[in-house]
C-alpha cells in the first residue's frame, strides 16, 4: 500500500493543551494565545509590526492563562495559530473569522478569500480547535467531572484613539452566574477597575466559545478581559495571575455553594 500524503491546504493545527490531567474543575480557553502565520499563508501583506500588534493575538493572554492554570490546578487549551487567519471565538459564517479588516488595519490577505479557501481554513484551524475543546469538556463531563469554563483574553488601552478605563473585563452570555460572582469579588477585593460585559459583551458576537461549549451543558463559564498594557512582561503576567486566581477560586466556590442550596 502505497502512503498518501494529506495536501499541505488542509493539514489541521491541533489546539495545545497544557495540564491536562490537572485536578482541578476548571479549563481555561486562550483562543487567542499566538500571533503565529504559518507559511503556507505568507504574511497576509501586513507588516512586522503589525504582525506582532493586538490584531493578531491577545499579547499577555497566554502568560496569564498559564499563571492561572498552575495556581488553580487547570487544564489550559489554546490556539496555535493567528486569530487573523482564523479567529477561534469566531462561527464559520462570521465575517470576524478570516477579518479583512481589523481595527484600523486593512488585512489585505483576507480581502477576498474564497469560498474554497475560507473551507480550508475552517477545517485546517477551527474544525481541529472546536473537536479538540468539545472533545476535553465531554470527557470530563462523563468522567463525572463537570467543569467550569474560563475564556482568558487581552484588549488594548485605547481603541480607535479612545483611551479605556477598565482593566478588568469579565463577560457573560446567557448565564450570568459566574460573572456576577467574579466581578463581586474582584470589587470586594480593590486594585482594578472591574466592569462587567465591558470593554465588550456578547452584543459583540464575542461568547461564540462559552455559546458553543459551556452553555449547551449548563456549565459555569465567563469571559476574562484584562487589558493589556497590565500584563506586559512576563512578570506582569506572573503578578495578575497571583491577583486573579484567589477571586475566581472564590466566585467558583460561591456558584457551587449557592447550587448546593438550591438558589
């Protein structure tokens, strides 16, 4: 038997896990952990500079997913590629999947995709990643394991030349439990300007991951939005990481009290 080799098009770009026999309830979903553009799809005629920039990844976001993974013994699983190639937070039919333009900048390699690419695309990137995240849930869900489901994201100090006040965003979609419970105890405990559904909410078609695989199973889940020039360094990272932890081991351990009571 002769052995075939897959078309380099639609070679998939499997989701890393990390901590994947971690203890611990929660998984932590970084969708946009990595500004890296394999070669197959050259630069998408942005610049270095660009290619490096927030329209590409969410700078910090994986450092802090991984300071979170470790103090609260989770499994983290992220994107291995740009999100300008194909944005995991992001359904096949949204224009935000392969964006030809984002923020300010023009995205020139995704002008005009076809239909054919963006199918290669979806299944190279987004097919792999979303099996590859139902795939960890359902295994703990019939483990007896139902866990708790935390997106980790950055956004940036000013947004087309608005300055942001928030620094830490937490949103929800259809079940505001878990949000609630954070956002309680991220005031409670002072340092950061903490703001529910803001800088976005899921107006912004920004929960497609929590709608697709938390909220079908009835998880707890939320979206965590630290802003970016706050988790600039790895120390940085490190230090939000150790801030963070303690309130999102106490806002899940008040959603589970609260469904041991019956409320």
């Amino acid at each position: 038997m002769t052995a075939t080799t897959e078309p380099l098009a639609t070679q998939p770009h499997l989701p890393l896990i990390e901590n994947e026999s971690a203890t611990g309830r929660v998984i932590l979903v970084c969708e946009h952990a990595s500004n890296a553009i394999p070669a197959r799809w050259g630069d998408l005629g942005l610049s270095a500079a660009e290619r490096a920039a927030h329209i590409a990844w969410d700078p910090g976001a994986l450092g802090l997913a991984r300071g979170l993974a470790a103090r609260l013994e989770a499994t983290l699983i992220h994107a291995p590629v740009s999100r300008l190639i194909y944005d995991c937070n992001r359904a096949p039919d949204m224009a935000g999947a392969m964006p030809a333009r984002s923020e300010v900048h023009e995205v020139p390699g995704n002008a005009a995709i076809t239909a054919e690419e963006r199918l290669a695309r979806t299944r190279a990137i987004y097919l792999p990643w979303a099996n590859g995240l139902h795939n960890l849930i359902a295994g703990r869900i019939a483990a007896g394991r139902r866990p708790v489901v935390i997106t980790i994201h950055s956004f940036t100090p000013v947004y087309f030349g608005k300055p942001r006040a928030v620094e830490f965003g937490i949103i929800h979609d259809a079940d505001p439990a878990l949000a609630l419970e954070i956002h309680a105890c991220a005031v409670a405990a002072g340092g950061l300007n903490a703001q529910i559904n803001a800088p976005y909410s899921a107006a912004d078609d920004v929960t497609h991951t929590l709608r697709l695989h938390a909220t079908p199973y009835g998880l707890p889940n939320a979206m965590l939005e630290l802003r970016n020039d706050l988790i600039a360094t790895p120390e940085a990272e490190a230090a939000m990481a150790a801030t963070l932890a303690p309130l999102l081991a106490a806002a899940i351990a008040r959603i589970g009290a609260t469904a041991a009571a019956g409320g």
